[in-house]
C-alpha cells in the first residue's frame, strides 16, 4: 500500500489520512483507487464503527487532483476514464457501510472538495477554504455526479454561486451555510473532535446509523450512467483545459478563449 494514503484502524475506529502535505495533499490515481479498496474493506469489517478522514500537514485536506496526472490526455476515453475513477472513489465513500467524518483543514477544492462532499460528517478547521474554482484555474469540470452531491447539499442557487464565481468559501461561511457542522480553532482541536465525535458515533447502532445513510442516498435524484459525458469532453478535450493546464504549471492566470 502507498503511504500516501494511510489506513490506521484501532478501537473500531479507521483513520485515513491522505498524506501528500508537500503536495498539499493532491490525490494521484493510486490514491483513489486505494480509497475504492479501503471502502470494501470497511464493509467486510464488523468490527469497524467511524471512519475520519483527514488531510496530512493541516494546511490542506487535498487541493485537488495532482495536476501531473492530466497530462498524458490526448482521447476522449482519458477524460472519460479519469472523472469515472473518480466517481469511483467518491461513491465508494459516500457508501461506505459506516459512519464518515471528514475533518477538514485549509484547502479543501475540486476533486478534495468532491470526497468532503461524500461524507457524512464534515468539521473543519478555522483555516478551511472550500470550492471548485474550476472555471478560473483549469478549465475542466465535474462528472454528473458530484455536481448533484453539491446540489443536494447546498441547494441550486448557492452551487451555482460557488461555482461560476470559482471562489472559495471560508470556514464560518461553510457552517453558516450548512457545509460543515462545526468550526474549530485549528488542526490540532479539529483532529481532537474529529475523534471525539468518531467515538460518539461508533457507540450508537450500526443498523440504525447504516439505515439513516441508505436513506439519505435514495432520496437523492440518480444521474445515470453516461449523463453528462459530452460536457466532459467538451471540456477536458479543449484548448482551453491544455491552457489551464499549462497556466497552472506556469503560476500564471490563465487565458480562456472559449475552444
């Protein structure tokens, strides 16, 4: 296994923490996939009751995917097969058989933001900063899915907000608007709670716990498999991602053209 994301289970309670802080914590492929393994593991595990995940470093939970891994897309299936790893990874979380918490501190944005969304519980840090400023950095977009995770979530109105401004939301916001539930001073009261919380939910009945989740993902609207990949390509097919992308490697602003 990477260490890259690490996996520490004791006391019923697993601990994932994805552990790139040079990076600032951005997911590699390995990252979700490993992610993708960990979920089934959990739902073999009887003993297991809370999961946190959390970021390495405490100045970001992830910042999105490591840009490196874009730039080998040249067809149409690299796109494609990119946004259903991540859906993947994301729905592997979001169903995972027990209690998620996600303890979130400094940059929590794109694919970061999507894994935030998916679980159950989100806490953060004084420092959080949430979004998916897509549209001002690179110029891609999100799978079908995670665009109804952030609807569902947040409302219409307010996810579009976020999303065509591509600014990022700062902790006493995010619990203002129901994104998180609580704000902590910093990283080390946040991990502190993040347990404190993991060992509150552990002691209640899985059944019960594992119902309430079930529930909650059927009243969500279902996005068929396929909707939406034409706005995929569109996207990470144009000249506009190869400047986001080169821009950002650059440290530049990018220059959209539209094409």
């Amino acid at each position: 296994m990477s260490d890259d994301l690490l996996v520490v289970v004791a006391g019923g309670i697993a601990r994932v923490t994805l552990n790139r802080p040079a990076a600032r914590n951005a997911l590699t492929f390995a990252m979700y996939d490993r992610l993708v393994e960990f979920c089934a593991e959990a739902g073999r595990d009887p003993s297991l009751r809370a999961v946190i995940v959390s970021g390495a470093g405490g100045a970001a939970f992830a910042a999105g995917t490591d840009i490196s891994q874009f730039r080998t897309f040249a067809q149409p299936e690299d796109a494609l097969q990119y946004e259903e790893r991540i859906d993947r990874a994301v729905d592997a979380l979001e169903r995972c058989a027990v209690p998620t918490i996600a303890a979130l501190a400094g940059a929590c944005t794109g694919a970061g933001a999507a894994l935030a969304l998916a679980c159950d519980l989100r806490i953060a840090a004084a420092n959080l900063r949430f979004g998916i400023p897509v549209a001002r950095t690179l110029g891609n977009c999100l799978s079908m899915s995670n665009y109804a995770r952030l609807v569902f979530l947040l409302g219409a109105a307010r996810a579009k907000e976020i999303l065509l401004t591509a600014r990022l939301v700062a902790a006493e916001e995010a619990r203002a608007i129901g994104l998180v539930s609580e704000v902590l001073p910093d990283a080390d009261a946040l991990g502190a709670r993040a347990e404190e919380l993991a060992r509150l939910v552990a002691g209640h009945a899985p059944l019960t716990l594992r119902a309430s989740k079930e529930a909650m993902l059927r009243l969500r609207p279902r996005v068929a498999k396929g909707e939406g990949d034409d706005l995929v390509l569109m996207c990470y097919m144009s000249e506009d991602f190869r400047e986001g992308m080169t821009a950002f490697l650059e440290k530049r602003p990018a220059r959209f053209q539209g094409k």
